[in-house]
C-alpha cells in the first residue's frame, strides 16, 4: 500500500471539493446580491468542478475579480475545517465500520427457522384452547 500516493490523492480530492464549495457559497451569495452574476457562474461552473486548479486556471481568463473571491473563501474553509477534519474522518469510518461489522454478524449468524410442521401447528392450536388461555381472556 502506497500510503503517501493514498495521501497525495485525498488531499488532491479534498482541494477540489473545497473548490467546489467555495464556489457555491459564492453563486448563493450572489443570489441574493447579483443574480445575474450568480446565473452566469453557476452556468460557466456546470461540469467543470471535477478538477478545481483546472476550473480556477479557465475561470482567470473570464473573470480575475470572481478568481480572487474563490480562492478567499477556499482558503477560509479550509482553515476553518482542516483542524478538526483528520479526528472527525477517523472516528465516522470507525463508527461506520462498527455498524457494518454488526450488521454482518447478525446475518451470518441468524438461521433459517424450518417450514412448520402440522404437528407444531395441532399443537399451537390446542395450547390456544387450554383452560388457561380462557382464563386469560376473561381478565382481560
């Protein structure tokens, strides 16, 4: 296991989804401000998110001042979320793996109940009949 690549990766993919926020806040904060800004970002944005520095590169040909916006509030989530993001990662996929490992051990251990015989069945249905049930069912 290549554990620096494993790392070089995520770290590549967590970039370009803190892009990719970025950029929607922006578009719903220009919602409110510029719609047809907001129109026009979330336009030149559709499907070009998978690779942010890509994205970002195309986007300073269009519009520097939106560029500089992005990258702003790029930098600020990830000074606001990096330092409690590695202990939040490892305790969701050990609490995950938890359920999963729990969920598997139920099924490899439940067993297949046997079809019902008659002779369960006569001997359910006279246990309903016996004295004791009716006495039961006048109490209740």
């Amino acid at each position: 296991m290549d554990s620096k690549h494993i790392a070089r990766q995520t770290a590549k993919a967590l970039q370009n989804y803190l892009t990719y926020q970025a950029v929607k806040l922006i578009a719903n904060q220009l919602m409110e401000t510029n719609p047809g800004e907001s129109i026009w970002l979330r336009q030149y944005s559709a499907g070009k998110l998978e690779d942010g520095e890509a994205y970002i590169q195309g986007l300073m040909l269009e519009r520097k001042d939106l560029v500089l916006r992005i990258l702003t509030v790029r930098e600020s989530l990830a000074e606001t979320i990096l330092d409690f993001l590695p202990a939040m990662v490892k305790t969701n996929i050990n609490n995950a793996n938890i359920e999963h490992r729990r969920q598997l051990l139920e099924r490899l251990t439940q067993t297949q109940l046997p079809a019902e015989s008659p002779e369960i069945s006569e001997t359910e249905s006279d246990a309903s009949d016996s004295p004791l049930n009716d006495e039961q069912n006048l109490t209740d």
